[in-house]
C-alpha cells in the first residue's frame, strides 16, 4: 500500500495536483478573512459600471482623469486628486452631498445642491470602486440612531468632545480653518453623510477607519451629533454657539457701546446744566 501511494505521489502531474490544491484553500482563507471593501454587489454589475464610467468622463474626467489618475499641471498645480482606492463611501459622500462635481477650482468644495441623482451616484460609485479596493457605502444599521440609548449618546458625546470640538466647535456648528478653510457644520446633515465622512476623511478631516474607531463606535457619535439639534439653550441666549467669538463680538458691539453711549449722555447733560446756572 505504502508503495502504491509512494509510486502516485511521483506522478509527473502530482506537483500540478498540490499547486492547484494549495492556491484553491488560500483563496477560500482570503474571501473569509479579507477586510471589508467596496460593495461587491456593485463590482460584479458590469452594466452599472459601464453607466457610471459614462457619467465620470463627462462630469469628471476633466479635474480627475480619463482613468482617474488624478491631474497636476507643469507647475505643480494638483487640478484633481487621483480616484483610485477611494472606495465607493467616498464617491457617495462628496457627490450625494453636492460638493462634487465643483463649480469652481477653490480653497475647499462646500455643501449645494446635488447635481446627480441618486441612481446616478450608484453608478459614479460603482465604477470607483470597481478601480481599486476602497471603503464600502454603510449600511444603515451603522449609522440609524433613531433608537439609540442614553448610554450610547454618552459614549459618543465623550468621543466628539475630545475629537472633533477643535474644529466643528463644542455645538457641532463648525469653525474657521486655517488657509481659509473651515470645518462645516453638522446640524442637518444626514446620518450616512456624517458615518461616511469620517470613514474616508474628505478634505482636511482626518481619517477615523474602523480600526481606529469601530462602527459602532461611529454610531454613537452620530447618535451624539444628532442631539445637538435639538439641544437646550440652558444659558440663555445662544449667540450663535460660536463660543468667544460670538460673545466677544456681541460684548464690544453692545456692552461697550451702550457704556460709551451713556458716557456721552452724561456728559451731554452735565454741560446742558452748567449753561442753565445763573
């Protein structure tokens, strides 16, 4: 038997059996172990990918590339940064937010009005990812927080406070940037929006992957944001939530004004009286 079995292992195809063997269990080890990447469902639909390919060269291509390697003039000039890798998350969070495509070269791309329709952002998204492995669309179990807890508001509160206050101001209403940047509010903005963004970091934000902060994580800090609507002025009034420079602003346009007014009426009236003395 031990000869028999010997004999096969030196068969001229054995070497091919093994290698076929071997390559089958390291795939199979890779799709269940691999990270989390674009939407697969969006990959395989080479339809939705031809569409979105469509709709990137006449709206995109001009800043991005006709293959999205991005585009840098001779001196330097980063006209639009490369696509490739940035995932699917990305492509939904700029264009579903309005900020691409851009109006307008500038400092940084605000928040208007969309110019592509939902399908339409699908197929932009899918022919991203299609380019490169990249963060995937959430789902809306990661950023629903309709029915978030106390505990949960807590823990994200704690996050946002010692994160993200520098920038989007202890209220979430946002703050100036240096080079005439600036962090944009977050009042208003839809859950996926708000998930997305820190996922993939658009602009100056900083990246928060879920290696550093967990989706669930990420869920709490929505959770948190989203009361800051509908927060309390327990102060009085608000001034904005522009912290001292609201305050600043509303103390030496009024405070100090209204002191410099009465200075002037005092003295008005002091000289009134020294022309009526006999």
């Amino acid at each position: 038997m031990v000869r028999k079995l010997s004999t096969r292992r030196r068969h001229p195809l054995a070497g091919f059996v093994v290698l076929l063997f071997a390559l089958v269990v390291a795939g199979g080890l890779y799709s269940a172990f691999r990270p989390a990447v674009a939407d697969e469902s969006g990959k395989s639909d080479a339809q939705l990918i031809a569409e979105g390919r469509q709709l990137y060269e006449v709206g995109c291509a001009s800043c991005h590339g006709l293959n999205a390697e991005g585009i840098i003039t001779e001196r330097g000039k980063n006209i639009g940064p490369p696509l490739i890798g940035v995932g699917a998350a990305a492509v939904d969070f700029q264009v579903s937010t309005g900020r691409m495509p851009m109006a307008r070269p500038d400092t940084q791309a605000p928040d208007k009005p969309r110019t592509y329709d939902e399908g339409e952002v699908d197929k932009l998204a899918a022919y991203i990812a299609s380019l490169g492995p990249g963060p995937a669309i959430p789902d809306p179990e990661y950023y629903d927080v309709s029915e978030a807890t106390d505990e949960q508001i807590a823990r994200g509160g704690e996050f946002f406070r010692t994160n993200c206050t520098a920038c989007h101001n202890f209220a979430g209403v946002g703050g100036a940037l240096p080079e005439g940047r600036y962090a944009p509010s977050l009042h208003g903005v839809e859950p996926i929006h708000i998930y997305e963004a820190m996922l993939t970091g658009p602009q100056q934000m900083p990246v928060f992957s879920d290696e550093v902060l967990t989706p669930l994580q990420k869920r709490d800090v929505i959770a948190y944001i989203k009361t800051l609507e509908d927060q309390t002025a327990y102060g009085g009034l608000e001034l904005g939530s522009r912290g001292p420079v609201g305050e600043g602003l509303w103390g030496w346009t009024f405070g100090i004004g209204a002191l410099v007014l009465a200075a002037v009426w005092i003295a008005n009236n002091g000289v009134r009286a020294e022309r009526k003395k006999p």
